[in-house]
C-alpha cells in the first residue's frame, strides 16, 4: 500500500522520543516489620553455624573443594533485591553467586521466599560467629537487620539439587548446572568429571559449556543411580532432565494438491529472516530463489528435518497457504529465508542440543546482515521456575548483545494435564518473541487456543507467555504448507508454524521501517495484537494476524506514536501523551501503551533473571493533585484550587509531588493478579477515561537496575495508543499541529523494498 496512491493510509507517527523529559519521584516505603528481634535471630543462626560446620565436615572430599556452597535462606518478607543481606555477607566475607526461590513450609500451607548461594570457608564462619559475639551496641543496624532477616544457612538439600524429574524417570540425557568458580572452575570441572566417570558415565558423552561470569552447564546420559549418588557434590546448583526429539511433533493429517502458481522470480528482497532448523529443500520452485542454505552441522540431512525446514520456511515466505486462491501465482515475497541446518546432530544418541546451540552463539554475532531468526524447535518438558536452559540463557544472551529478535515456538504439549502443558524452552526467553498457535472454534469461526498449544505463566522477567499467538491450525482447520513433493501440499498443525509467521512480520517491519529496531519490532508487534481478555495464559497478549501496512496504519480518531530512548537505571523520565489541548475531545477516551525493554539476562540469579526493566506510572491530569493529612484526601486542581491548597498547607496538609496517577485496566487472567509484572521486559495497559478527566497526559517511567547492573543504560521502545471515537474533527492532523516534533514514519512500500533480479 503505497502512501500517494491512497492518501487515507496515515503512517504511526514516529520520533515521539522528542517528547521525553527528565522528572523527578518520590519513593516513600513504609517501615521494614522484621520476624524476630535481634537477639532471636542471633541465637538462631549461631545454632545454624554449629550445624553448618559439623555438616561441611560430613561431606567426602571428593564432593567439595575448598570453599563451600552455602545457602542464606530469607524470610518470605524480604524478597526484593534490595533486601539482600549485603553488610552481613561484608562482615563475613561471604560471597554470593547467585539465588533462588525457596519454598518455605508451614504448617498448613507454603510460602515462596528467596536464598542466596554463598562461597564460604572455615574462616567465612569463624567471622561471622565473631560478630555474633560481639556487643550489640558496637554492631552496625544494616548487620544486625540483615541477621533479622536469616531463616536458615545450610547446605543445599539434595531434592532441591534435582528439578523436572518424573518418579519414572531412570535414565537419560541430564543437564547438571555448577555454580560458577572463577579461577577455580577448572578445578571444580575436573572434580565433577571424575565423579560421573568413576559412575560409569562415559567421557565422550560428557559435553560442557562455561561462561564468563556465569554458570557451568554439564550434560550427560546418566542412569537414575548416577544422579542419587553424585547429587550432593557441593558447587552442583542443579540437575533436570533434557528431552528432544530429532525433530518437533508433526501434526500431519493429509496431502492434498498444491493449485498454485510459484512466483515470477522477478524480484529479491534485502529482508532476511535466519531460520535455525532441520534444513532446507532448495530446488523446490517456491523457495529456490528466496532461500539460501548456509553453514550447517557436520551430520546427514534428515528427511523429517529437510520437510519440516521446507515447512517453516515457506510460511516465513508466504504464511498459510489456503488463503490463496487457487490457481493464483504467489507474489515475490518481501523477505527471504537465509536457513542453517543445525538439526540432527551430529550423534543422534545425544539429546542435549549443545551441538546446535553451540552453532547458532558462532552465526549470530558473524551475520550482521540478519536481525530476526526463528526457532522452531526446543527441549520437550515445561520449564522450570527455578533453573533456566542452557539454551534460553544462549539466546537471551544473543539478544543482549547484538540487538537481535529471537521467534520461538512455545511447544506443542499444551493438550496435557498441567503442569506439563507450560511453554517450553527456549520459548521463555525474556528478550524474544515466545509464539503459540490459535484456531478457529466451529460453532461461532471465533479465534482461540489451539489445544496442543502450550500456556503460559512465563519465568520471572516475562510471566506473559506466549507473547503471541498466530493461525497454526488444527484437525478442522489445518494449516497448509509446502510439501517435499513440489506438486502437492501438507496440511498439519503446530506452534512450529505460527513462529515463522510471527517471524516474517517482524522482520518486515523492520525492512520497511528504517529508523526501527529490533525492539521497536517487538514492541509494535506485541502491542497490535488482540485479545478479548487483554492478557491471560491462553493467548498471551493476543493474536497477530495483521498485515505490517496494517499494523502501521492510523485512522483519523485513532493515532499511534512510538518512542524510542534509553533511560539510566534509577533514571526518571516523562513521556508525554500528545493530546491536543482543544475543545473536540468529547466521550470517552481510550490509551493503550507497550513498553518493550532489553534486559541484560543473569543465570545465577532465576527470581532476578531480568537485570533492568522500568516500572511505570499514568498520570491522566497534568493540574490534578492530592492533598493528605493523615488518613484524610482530598484532590485539587493546582490552578483553580489554589486558595484553598494554601489554607489546607497552613493547617499541615501536605501536596503531592506529582499529580495523581490512575491505574490501567487490571489482567483479567487470575494467575497474573496474583504475580507482579514489575522486572518483565513488556508490559502492555490500557485505560479508558472522560474526556473532562484527561489534559495533558503522561507516564512516568523509573529505569530500575538490579545484580549491580546499574551503571548500564537500558534501551527501551514505548507504542502509545490514543483512541477517540467521538472526536469531531482530524485527531491525527490536529495531533501533527501541535505536536511538531512528531513525525509520520517514513514506510517503504514493498515495489521500494524489492530488487529487479
């Protein structure tokens, strides 16, 4: 759709970062209400230190090395970061490398509070005993609060070293994760090899990955007695299960003739898609001159590989092939696939994926040429709260540091009892697109969950999951796509579609849209999906079945603005809602927002997975104040008000630093009412409000940084959506009047875009 050719397409209007200004906030917090009094704690944990040495001094020297593994367990009232016990692991030079949920029992129920793994020794002990001797007076208040705050130090149990296992379970391919140990991890990885070979693990099935400043990740195929027998080696964190199949479950239900006419192959496009997959059928006449098979893993193609490669890439080209009809000749795409088979491996005995990840940490950084890839495969089993896959950290890692979009399929188990149908790795990725399927309900053709699709909650970081959702077809809709035979077409089902398509989108967006990254992809994408609940585990933020001249596109009454900045951790910013100061406005008005972030990923830390996001705050009325005197409030106008705001100051009121925020809309789904989204990487909100009640509008956004990231500037993208349904006159030409700052995006139409062969 070309701009001169139809002057009632208007352009999302850009540059909306002009509008952001420094500001300032108040944090008030309440008093911190401790367990225990000190002299309780202290007598506490001097009881923990006794058991600790006596425990340390039980474990064979074969399952330790010098320093020891200790975990600092919190009362279930301090599970912020910024209640970390810091002066206490000064005191007694311990260090932390990293933390977790713990679930504490009760009585009659459990509550989720927070540990900390410490590297301690003798001396460590020794320390803190001594301060624990001391008189209470000479101690410092941060020390003696931080013993307040101690449930426990112990060593980690061995059930709680073992996650995902099924009591069933009694052999296969393991993924063990050591804590990281510095100059010592060669050490630690030489003690920790030993011990799998003395039991009877073979060498050559032992696979290891280390990194910088992170975990160890160790997999291994191991019987149900190797786990029992090794799973109180001390710098052991923990120890899941690792299920692949060579390739995702196929959903095939029949053939049927492809009645279509490939296309010219007049054109090529610049967009490229990188598809990480089974491999690519190049000679089939709808992908031959749009997709390119690069560098792959040194195994033989697989004929299951090849088709379901063939499958991904096509949808990537052309999305489902039913909605053409028959007959027609497919248009030149607008992307092109760059595929690299990194499935099977090399050894189909193994099941870890190392081999494949491994490839795809080499690619990425080397194709500066590709911004999207897609992922239509993953470990089988839902993911685990409280340890996260070589393979998700691989890809938010990726992300971070190259500013790529990552599309993953959420999984094809959705249809089984929970808690087995939860998305799966590497889908909970925080700094990507996770991607499951809908169809169509027979009775009503509405859109809803297809049944194998897997449901969301997500991990700490990005707890809506799936992101979106795209058509992947089921038994009475099937998708439609290419086939190995080039005459004829599959018609199957399943998540590994719906991605591609997502996928496609994303990347085409950014081909037409110059001045938008990756994160302004992800950001638009999320924020014009639909769903009639807003937000649950079924459709996450919604269906994406939009094309991207739609997705761009205003009306008059309804405009879009992105922003594109960076803020500092702690930083305040004000982003300003450009509605226009004029007496058209009338009935109701409707504000969506998206905020999309990048957040450095930190394995050491599952709860605290995110290390920045920015929490925010709408603020409808620029002029609308509170005033507070002990439980009494009252709201002012600071203009209109002013006599009476002065009488109320003098008799001890107090005025709010800022005006009064309002909330948006709440999650219908009951499971994120109950959770805080205050660390994930996206948020989306609506509002609907009077008319009278808004006048200059703006969120308050605050950069929070956490596991001492906060030198690090973070990059966000922020969509905003004013909907007027009653305004009488042009809101996007009186916006564009008033607001020059803005600017409509510059869209390059697909003629622009493609290249004459």
């Amino acid at each position: 759709m070309e701009n001169k050719k139809n002057p009632k397409y208007l352009p999302i209007l850009g540059y909306g970062e002009n509008l952001i200004e420094p500001a300032q906030k108040n944090f008030g917090n309440g008093p911190t209400v401790f367990p225990r009094t000190y002299s309780e704690a202290k007598a506490r944990v001097k009881k923990n230190i006794i058991e600790l040495k006596r425990d340390i001094s039980q474990i064979p020297r074969e399952k330790k090395i010098d320093e020891i593994i200790v975990t600092v367990r919190l009362n279930e009232k301090f599970l912020a970061k910024s209640y970390t016990p810091n002066s206490l692991f000064r005191e007694s030079k311990f260090e932390n490398v990293g933390s977790r949920r713990w679930i504490k029992p009760l009585e009659e129920t459990t509550v989720i509070s927070k540990m900390h793994f410490v590297k301690v020794n003798s001396s460590s002990l020794d320390a803190l005993e001594d301060a624990l001797s001391k008189e209470e007076a000479i101690l410092t208040k941060s020390f003696k609060n931080d013993i307040r705050k101690l449930e426990n130090l112990s060593l980690l149990k061995s059930d709680e070293v073992m996650q995902g296992f099924e009591d069933q379970w009694e052999e296969g391919t393991v993924e063990f994760v050591l804590h990281p140990f510095g100059e010592k991890s060669d050490k630690v990885i030489e003690k920790f090899k030993a011990l799998l070979i003395e039991n009877n693990v073979l060498p050559e099935k032992i696979k290891i990955k280390e990194y910088h400043d992170g975990p160890i990740f160790i997999s291994a195929l191991v019987k149900r007695q190797v786990i029992d027998n090794i799973s109180d080696f001390n710098p052991l964190r923990t120890v899941h299960p690792l299920k692949v199949n060579l390739f995702p479950e196929l959903r095939s239900f029949q053939t049927d003739e492809l009645s279509l006419i490939p296309p010219k192959g007049e054109y090529t496009s610049p967009i490229k898609v990188g598809v990480f997959d089974g491999g690519v059928d190049e000679s089939n006449p709808y992908l031959s001159k749009y997709v390119k098979e690069n560098e792959s893993v040194p195994s033989i193609p697989h004929p299951s590989g090849i088709q379901h490669g063939t499958q991904v890439a096509g949808v990537v080209l052309y999305g489902d092939l039913n909605k053409y009809e028959s007959f027609s000749q497919l248009s030149d795409p607008v992307v092109v696939v760059e595929s690299f088979r990194v499935l099977p491996k090399s050894d189909p005995r193994d099941f870890d994926l190392y081999e494949a990840i491994d490839l795809i940490e080499k690619i990425v950084p080397e194709r500066n040429d590709i911004d999207v890839y897609n992922l239509s495969f993953g470990p089988i089993g839902p993911i685990i709260d409280d340890e996260i896959s070589r393979f998700t950290y691989a890809l938010d890692t990726l992300a971070w540091n190259y500013r790529k979009l990552f599309v993953v399929a959420v999984g094809n188990d959705g249809h089984k009892p929970a808690p087995l149908n939860r998305i799966q790795a590497p889908a909970d990725l925080v700094n990507g697109l996770g991607v499951g399927s809908f169809t169509y309900d027979y009775s009503n053709m509405g859109k809803k969950r297809a049944f194998y699709s897997c449901i969301g909650a997500g991990r700490e970081g990005c707890k809506v999951k799936p992101d979106l959702v795209a058509f992947g077809g089921d038994d009475k809709f099937p998708i439609h796509l290419l086939s190995l035979n080039h005459k004829g077409k599959e018609l199957s089902a399943g998540t590994s579609f719906s991605s591609p398509y997502i996928a496609g989108k994303a990347a085409e967006l950014l081909g037409r849209c110059k001045q938008f990254n990756a994160l302004s992809s992800r950001a638009l994408l999320i924020h014009a999906a639909t769903n009639p609940n807003n937000v649950d585990n079924d459709l996450g933020y919604g269906v994406l079945d939009q094309s991207v001249d739609e997705i761009l596109n205003c009306d008059e009454n309804k405009v879009t603005i992105v922003y594109s900045a960076s803020i500092n951790p702690t930083g305040i910013a004000k982003l300003s809602i450009p509605l226009p100061l004029n007496s058209k406005l009338k009935g109701d008005i409707y504000i969506s927002w998206t905020i999309a972030t990048l957040s450095k990923a930190n394995m050491l830390h599952a709860e605290d997975y995110t290390e920045s996001a920015i929490e925010h705050t709408f603020y409808p009325h620029h002029k609308k104040y509170s005033l507070k005197n002990g439980k009494k409030t009252k709201t002012v106008h600071i203009d209109n008000d002013s006599e009476l705001i002065n009488d109320l100051i003098k008799e001890g009121w107090q005025l709010s630093g800022q005006p009064v925020s309002s909330s948006p809309i709440k999650y219908q789904n009951e499971t994120e009412k109950r959770v805080e989204l205050k660390w994930d990487t996206v948020v989306k909100n609506w509002k609907v409000m009077r008319n009278t009640s808004l006048e200059q509008p703006f969120l308050l956004l605050h950069g929070m940084g956490r596991n001492g990231s906060s030198f690090e500037r973070m990059d966000y993208s922020a969509v905003v959506t004013i909907h007027a349904p009653k305004y009488q006159g042009n809101l996007y030409e009186d916006i564009l009047n008033e607001y020059k700052v803005l600017q409509p995006i510059s869209i390059r139409s697909r003629n622009e875009v493609l290249i004459r062969v």
